[in-house]
C-alpha cells in the first residue's frame, strides 16, 4: 500500500516537501506536498510506471495540462524527478464521492448537484479530445460546499496499453461494456457517470456479482434494477444511460445532464434542485409492488414456511423480509442470518437487499451459504478441536487432487469423492461407512475414506462437508458457544430448502434458540439433488417441529403462462403435486417449439444455427441457455457453437475433450499415429493401467530420449509385466490395421485389451456411469470417421479445441446440465435431448421414485425460460433409435 512507500521515498523530491501520503493505486502514490519556492501545497503524484513509458506519458501530460475548468483538477505539470514521473495537481481539502456513499443513499437533490458538476466537467472534457476512463466514486472528490473536482483525469492515457489493461480490472464496477473489450469513448465516460449516479440514488453500484465474468454478462443485458423510490421518468434515465450500446445512451454529457434535468422536473414541477422533495416512508418502499401474500409473508411475526413454485417471488420476500426487520423492526444486521444452497444465491440475495440496506449494513449480517456461515460459526472453536485458528478449507480442485494422491486414477478418485460427500451429508463418518459396506467398490471406498480424513487432519484441513459437519458438533458439545450464537441471532432465513441434506438440516436445528425465528422457502417441486443427499423430507421436518405459519404464493411473474402450463401439466403427473402455480403474463406470439432432428449433432447444429439467427435480429449471446441432461451430451454443443464461432460458456463442468478418461484416449489415438510423447504416455499408463505417481515417473523416465518407457526394478513385478504387454500392444498397431479400421474400432479393441470395457458393463456409480456415457459419445463421434479415418478425428478435435479456446469462456451462450440451471434464467431457452432413454435416462423409467425426479427435473428446465422455449430430441443416437421423451406428451395432457 502507497503508505508503506513513505519511508523509501524520501521528505525532500526536488523542491517538493512530502507532508504526507494521500492515497495510491497500482500506477502512482498521491502526496499532499509544498512547493518550497512558492510556498504553496500540491498533490503530486509519484508514479510507478517504467522509466521507457516516460516520454509517451510527458506528452500526453502535456495535452492534459491544458484542461482548465472548475469541476477538474488543475493538471499542473509533470516532471522526471530523481527518475520518478511527477505529476503535480491542485490539492483539494475536502472529501471523496465515495466517503459521503459509505454514509448511505444520497437524496435526489444531492444526487442532481453532483451529477451536474461530473457531467459539467465532462462536457469541457470531451470537447477537447479528452477522454477520463475511469469515472468513479474515488475520483469525485468534494471541495467546500460539496463542489464537485474530478480527479486522475486521463490516468489510463498515461499508461502504456499493458498498463491500461490492468487498470480497468481494478474497478470493474463503473466499466461500460466495450471498455471490457478495450474500446474507451466518450460514450463509456458517460456510462460510468450514470453508474455513479445510479450509486448516489440506490446505494449501491447498477450492476454486481462474485465474479468479473458474471458482472460482465450483467452489464452486457443491460437491465439495470429500477430503484423503487424514483419516478418512471427517473428510472428511464437510467435504464437509457446505462445502455450496453454506446450509439443508444445519451450522445453528449450536456445532453445527458439536460435529460436530468427534465427527469427530476417531472418528479417535482417546478421544485428548485435545492428545494425539498418529500421522501418515502421506508415501510411503503420496502412493500412496494408485492402481492397481499408476498408482503405478509415480509411482515409475519414468528416461525414462517414460503411455498410457492418458480418465479413466484420467494427469494425476494426473504431478502426484503431480512430488510424488514433490519428497517423497520430494529433489528441489528449481526441478529440475521441470510443463507441459501449456493454462492451464486448468496449474489442474488446480495442484489435484492441494497436497495434497502447499505453495505456496512449487509457486510455485518450473517449472510452467505451454509457452508460459509458453518466455517464462520467453526472456527471460534477451531483450537478446541485441534485445528489451527486459520484452519483450511480445501476446495474441490484440492480435493482431488488429495485424492487422486490416494487412488491413482482420476475418476476413480472423483467417483470415491462423491461417495463420501454422499456418506458425510448423511453424518456416516469412516468407521460407520464400513460397517455397512456391501459391495467391493464400498470396500474400497471405505479404505480411501479412512486414508481421505487422516490426511485431512494431517493437513489440519476440511472439507466443504467436514465444515458443516463440525460446526454443528461444535454447537452441540460446547455450550457457551451455543449461548453466544443463541443471544446473538433473532431471524435465521434459509433458501431453498429442499435443497438440504440431513447435516445441514442439523446444523440449523443447532442454531436454533427460543428467541430466534425461522423462516425457510420451499417448491417441493425443485428438489433435484437426492444424489447429493437433499430430501424435500427436511422441509417437513421442519414444518412438524416448528409448526411455522405457512404463506403459499401461487402467481409466477417470471414466464408467460404458455410455457409455464407445460410444467404444471407435466408436474402434475407425480404422485401428490402440489397447487398449482400460474402466469400473470400471456404471450402475443408462439413461444414453444418442438422440433425433431436426426441425431444429437444435428440437434445442436440446430441450436447453433437458431441462435445465430436471433442474434442477428438483434439478441444478446447471454439471453440463451442450452440445456442437457448429462455432461456427455455437451459434446455436440462445443463443436457447433465453435465452429460458428458463437461464444459460450460452459459453466461446472470442462470442456468434454479436457476429462481425464477422453485425454487419455486421445492420447492413445496420438500416440499409434506417430506423435509420441512422454505426457501422452503418462497420461495412458495412468488411466487404463492404474499407475499411480511415483510409478508414472520410474515408468516414463528418460521417455522423450529414449522413445519406450523404462522397466524400472524399483516399480513392483506386475506393474512391470502389464507396463511390458501394454507397450508391446500399442506399438504392435500396424499400418494395415491402422487403415484398415475406423478410429471407433481402434478404441474398442484397445479397450477390450486394456480391461477398460468393464467400464460399460459395470458401471454402477454416478461417477462411472458419466466415465461411460462419455466414452460412448467419443466412440459416436469416432465412427463418423470410417476406415482409416485417426488423423482425420485427431485434425478436426485439434481445431475444434483451438476453435473453443477461443469461444469459451467468452460470456455468451450457456451451456449447462439440467441440474447446474437451477436457480438461472433466460429469455430463450433449448431443453435438448428430449428422447426417452436420454431425458428420463434409461434406468429411470423403470423405477418410479427416480423417475419422479427426473420429471421434477425437467420441470425446473422448462421453468428456466422466461420469453421463448425451445424442445428438441434426437431420433437416433449412437446406433439407436429414439422415441420422444414421455415427458413430451406428458407436458400437453394433465395429469390426475
């Protein structure tokens, strides 16, 4: 930080004497200095950039020097002084925009001065040539009288455009969305105007997320929140200057603040910008706009149970709920505790309370996801029980690779990880495990458990199912804990949840005291993870113990009532469906379409060509989802949205070529076709013979030199022997069998050899069962390819990845399993692979509890699209022949 660079800079820089540090960033440290020959105070900034840049930034100095009006820093002059560039400014003693916002929401009136002074600023700016860059709350500084200075003029155009990059990723929140793409204008300037005067009247920036691709994608939308206390008038200015199009904002900041003006006029005719205008009671903005359901359910008093379907408002009743009892109830923010299943959950309930709270006020709520809150709630005892203070959390990256350590294989070692996630969310530890193992693949499991938590413990480490599974032990062996947290909270909030599982159902039951109430929200039909050990029996149990008052929201304001007729009719062929849930919209237009296509690549080559039509007519990448129900079926979608080059993003899962079991059979086909390397072979040895790390380096070592591996005496006696049978096999593939067979056939037949065929015959767990389903669609694949087709697969996989890298990860287009689209939606939606076999799955349709899942399932994909759903099946697919999904016929005749 700039104030650790007092000591190193000395008191005296050429005639300047350093007072002290004001502020910094990445580039430069600000000081408050004085002139010793005129005896006047500066701010200087002392800038970190390299001595080659000095030249270009002297000059474009020189051009800033020449901005003289009364809402700008006077830019002085700029000089090399003992080989540092400093530049020296006028010294403003007042405060910073974003020191008056840590106070709170600022009033309409405060609002339009100091967007005037910005916009003022502004105008005299761009009118000379001049673009900011980097307009935010830190850069309005507030002289006598609250008159506005902008500061760090140009700053970014006194870097170099390595520099300028690294920058804009320092405020992401205040950057227009071309700046994103390195594309800065007037245009963005204004749009980082509107930003900050939307903070000033909400609280909080337009636009939020955890992360910056996720903030990305928001501001891509541009659909700012309208903030409930303003006009129409008001929130339409915004919404225009908040555009994602430059072209469609305001074309000057004269004309922006002209707009303002007008806007704030229609609010109060005739009121001076300096007079009064009445504000809202805090009670009627916090209600506005909810049904009679939604706003008792903010308001009740007690125990409180919110059922209702998607889109009906639940998560915002919660979160303005919260807000309720903060505002209005007096409860401190340090009393409520704000969960929901996911991070990206916590965001949402994030967005929906700053409208109402500050940030100081959310920052101290207990808000975040079980896991985050239980880690919270843990580590005041972690010392107790033997863990470090700063004990550590190992993610799922870290837990396989700890896994991995233990098995050898990749997907054995995330196939024994979801084994006992699955164990620890029912509380069965180690010892428990064993004993009711039955099968071998239990046993073995049960060894790897026991290995998994010593070196957890080792480690002084957990887990994300170990952080839930302590924090609720820790409440109930430690009293004084669980009085601490007991006098503490007040209201406990839980989203979704039918989405818990037994230890974090106990974990809540802990928490619990006679003072606090709990209010949980539920849709029995969203209960989608029993694979995780989520039960919507929980929500019952909690209902039986608790007996909560019960408000039933039944109106959904999320899609229109054509799409979501087709979920309540497929819903209703379960066993006890609840009441039904109905649209408030009705759509003008044909807003469904089932469309069958040949196979799952003309299927997504369908999709692909359907969204490049509609972004031509003018639609963003990111108002689309495509939806399929396992991660092999992703496949098809890579290679059709790359080939069109149509960004996508995949999130929760790599791309289909990067899984352990594909790389190693890629590597294989590599390999007989003359590309032979040392990490292909590790690769090989690895998956299909089981060589775990120390083996995989003796049996490699010299590789690359030598061109075979080594028979190592160090690495047992069958390692050896298999090692020997596996290379004489894979260099015993001639030339004739090369040409000869397709690609498909090659890797059947190595399979065969290898013993990996097994996988299809025994595949069991969901990990194996995924193991297969991807290997079966890489076989699909491959036998396009016809005899002696290897290279053929091997270039067009090669340019597909290379054409992917470049497309993923890009926003855009989603691609996302059914259960990872949970809790998101899109104004276009495809639900593909709608086949019977496919969506149910195969081993559903004869077990009528997971084919009620997989119906619950496929009513949350439907739900998911807000304006436009697209149905699609493939008619054959890896030499079958498919029916429509019954979920199909089911959608267009109600159930009982």
């Amino acid at each position: 930080m700039g104030y650790n660079l007092l000591p190193v800079i000395q008191r005296n820089l050429g005639k300047f004497q350093i007072i002290s540090w004001i502020g910094g960033g990445q580039f430069a440290d600000v000081f408050l200095a004085l002139d010793t020959i005129i005896q006047k105070e500066f701010a200087i900034k002392v800038s970190r950039a390299k001595q080659r840049d000095a030249e270009a930034m002297m000059a474009e100095a020189r051009v800033l020097a020449s901005l003289d009006h009364p809402n700008i820093v006077r830019f002085y002059s700029a000089d090399l002084i003992d080989d540092r560039l400093v530049l020296v400014m006028e010294y403003i003693d007042g405060r910073s925009l974003r020191s008056l916002l840590e106070e709170g929401p600022l009033s309409l009136q405060r609002t339009v001065r100091i967007a005037s002074g910005i916009l003022s600023g502004l105008e005299y700016a761009h009118q000379r040539g001049v673009i900011h860059r980097d307009i935010k709350p830190e850069n309005v500084l507030l002289a006598e009288g609250e008159r506005v200075k902008l500061t760090d003029f140009g700053l970014a155009a006194l870097v170099s455009r390595e520099s300028f990059s690294a920058s804009m990723a320092g405020t992401p929140l205040y950057m227009a969305p071309e700046v994103w793409e390195g594309h800065a204008s007037p245009a963005s300037d204004l749009w980082s105007a509107a930003a900050v005067i939307y903070e000033c009247l909400a609280g909080h920036p337009p636009f939020w997320d955890e992360s910056y691709e996720g903030l990305r994608r928001k501001m891509v939308s541009g659909k700012p929140k309208p903030i409930p206390t303003l006009p129409p008038a008001l929130n339409r200015f915004l919404a225009r200057a908040l555009d994602p199009v430059p072209e469609k904002r305001f074309p000057t900041a004269k004309t922006m603040l002209e707009e303002l003006l007008a806007a704030v006029k229609t609010q109060a005719e005739a009121v001076e910008i300096e007079g009064p205008l009445e504000e809202p009671k805090p009670g009627s903005v916090l209600l506005a706009g909810l049904s009679d359901e939604q706003a008792e359910a903010v308001r009740h008093e007690g125990h409180l149970l919110i059922m209702g379907g998607a889109g009906t408002g639940k998560t915002t009743c919660l979160a303005i709920r919260a807000a309720w009892f903060i505002r209005e109830k007096g409860f401190e923010p340090e009393s409520v505790f704000l969960s929901t299943f996911t991070g990206r959950g916590t965001g949402e309930l994030r967005e929906k309370l700053l409208p109402f709270l500050s940030e100081g006020e959310i920052r101290r709520m207990w808000l975040g996801t079980l896991h985050y809150l239980a880690a919270r709630v843990f580590s005041s005892v972690a010392e107790r029980e033997g863990f470090p203070e700063d004990f550590l959390i190992l993610d799922r990256e870290d837990c396989l690779k700890l896994m991995v350590g233990i098995v050898g294989r990749e997907t054995e070692a995330q196939a024994a990880l979801r084994e006992i996630s699955r164990a620890k969310s029912e509380l069965v530890g180690p010892r428990a495990y064993r004993e009711r193992a039955k099968t071998p693949w239990q046993n073995k499991v049960a060894d790897y458990y026991d290995r998994y938590q010593e070196a957890l413990v080792s480690w002084g480490a957990l887990d994300y199912d170990d952080v839930i599974i302590r924090a609720e032990r820790a409440l109930r062996e430690n009293p004084d804990l669980r009085e601490e947290i007991g006098n503490t909270l007040r209201l406990i909030l839980v989203d979704e949840f039918q989405d818990l599982n037994l230890a974090q159902f106990r974990f809540i039951l802990a928490l619990a005291s006679e003072r606090v109430w709990i209010t949980a929200t539920g849709d029995p039909l969203q209960a989608i993870y029993g694979f995780r050990g989520a039960s919507p029996r929980f929500l019952l149990a909690f209902a039986e113990r608790f007996k909560p008052h019960r408000v039933s929201l039944n109106r959904s304001y999320r899609s229109y009532e054509e799409i979501l007729s087709l979920a309540r009719n497929l819903i209703a062929h379960n066993p006890d469906p609840p009441s039904p849930v109905f649209a408030v919209r009705r759509a003008d237009k044909e807003v469904v379409h089932i469309v069958a296509l040949d196979d799952p690549d003309a299927e997504a080559s369908f999709a692909a060509d359907t969204v490049a039509r509609l972004l031509d007519e003018g639609r963003n990448p990111e108002d689309f989802g495509v939806l399929f129900r396992t991660n092999a079926q992703a496949r098809a979608f890579e290679d059709a949205f790359s080939r069109r080059r149509i960004p996508f993003n995949m999130e929760g899962a790599s791309s289909f070529y990067r899984r352990p079991e594909i790389r190693a059979s890629l590597a294989f086909l590599r390999f007989i076709s003359g590309q032979r390397d040392r990490d292909d072979f590790s690769l090989m040895i690895k998956h299909f013979l089981g060589f775990k790390g120390e083996e995989v380096k003796l049996a490699t070592q010299g590789f690359n030199q030598r061109g075979k591996p080594t028979m190592s005496k160090k690495l047992p006696e069958e390692k050896v022997s298999a090692l020997l049978s596996f290379w004489e096999y894979i260099t015993g593939i001639g030339k004739e069998e090369y040409e000869n067979l397709s690609p498909a056939e090659i890797l059947r037949r190595f399979y065969d050899f290898t013993g990996y065929s097994r996988v299809f015959s025994d595949a069991h767990t969901p990990g194996r069962i995924m193991e297969r389903d991807n290997i079966e669609e890489l076989l699909s694949l491959a036998s396009g390819f016809g005899k002696g087709g290897t290279r053929r697969l091997l270039s067009h996989i090669a340019l597909t990845q290379e054409l992917s890298a470049k497309m993923r990860g890009a926003g855009g287009v989603r691609l996302l399993t059914l259960h990872g689209a949970k809790g998101l939606e899109f104004p276009i939606v495809f639900l593909t692979g709608m086949a019977d076999g496919l969506f149910p799955s195969g081993s559903a349709l004869t077990r009528p509890s997971e084919m009620a899942e997989e119906r619950r399932l496929c009513y949350v994909a439907i739900t998911r699209a807000l304006e436009e759903l697209y149905i699609t099946y493939p008619k054959h697919s890896r030499g079958r022949y498919f029916e429509p999904s019954r979920f199909i016929y089911e959608m267009y005749v109600v159930g009982k």
